[in-house]
C-alpha cells in the first residue's frame, strides 16, 4: 500500500483525489541549478527521506498512512493539497485486483480458508 502511495506522489505528483500536489517555482529552479524546472510537477523527492519514509499501518479496521520524516509538516505547508496519504480509487482497484485477490486465491486454493 506505501508503494502506490510512493508512485502516486512521485510519479503522478497527485494527491489521494487525482488533484495535483504542487509545481516547482523559479525560485526552485534556481536553487537546484535546473534540476526541477519551473512548471514541473512535484515529485517529493529531495533527500528521498520523505518518500522513503512513507507508510501505511494497520490498525484494526482502519489503515493509517503518513511518512516518517520529520519534515512532513514542513512538506505538507508547501502542497496545494494536504489529502497526499492513501490510496486513489484507482490504486485502490489495482491493490485489490493486482494483489490482494491473487493472494486470497492462493490461500482458499490451497484449503486454508473455508
């Protein structure tokens, strides 16, 4: 579930709801010497601390997702969204139907459940 959520921020630089979560400024542009262009989409990826500390925690019913970098409130004042923790609909149906189906198959096949 992290790992969508990862891709999700960093490769489709959208929040949970399909908006986007930001563009780089010039400011931005300038300060790394052209590595992230003015107008380009965010792509949280600075250190790699943010997204690599993104994580989703099962507590009971419910499943928590949030980063552990201790600049994530810093992160989250610089987005246009602050919905960036979950799952799309979208990356939802493919958890499901990607992965969570084939394992639920594997087990029933195998007699461990029912």
């Amino acid at each position: 579930m992290a790992n969508y959520n990862r891709f999700q921020l960093s490769q489709n630089s959208k929040d949970v709801f399909g908006k986007d979560i930001g563009f780089y400024s010039r400011a931005t542009e300038e300060i790394t010497e052209g590595r992230k262009q003015f107008g380009e989409p965010f792509d949280l990826f600075e250190t790699g601390d943010f997204l690599k500390g993104v994580f989703a925690k099962v507590q009971g019913q419910t499943i928590l997702f949030g980063s552990t970098d201790s600049k994530t409130r810093e992160v989250l004042k610089n987005l246009l969204s602050k919905d960036i923790f979950g799952l799309s609909d979208a990356d939802l149906n493919n958890l499901i139907v990607s992965d969570i189906r084939p394992f639920l198959q594997k087990i029933i096949n195998k007699g461990l459940i029912g």
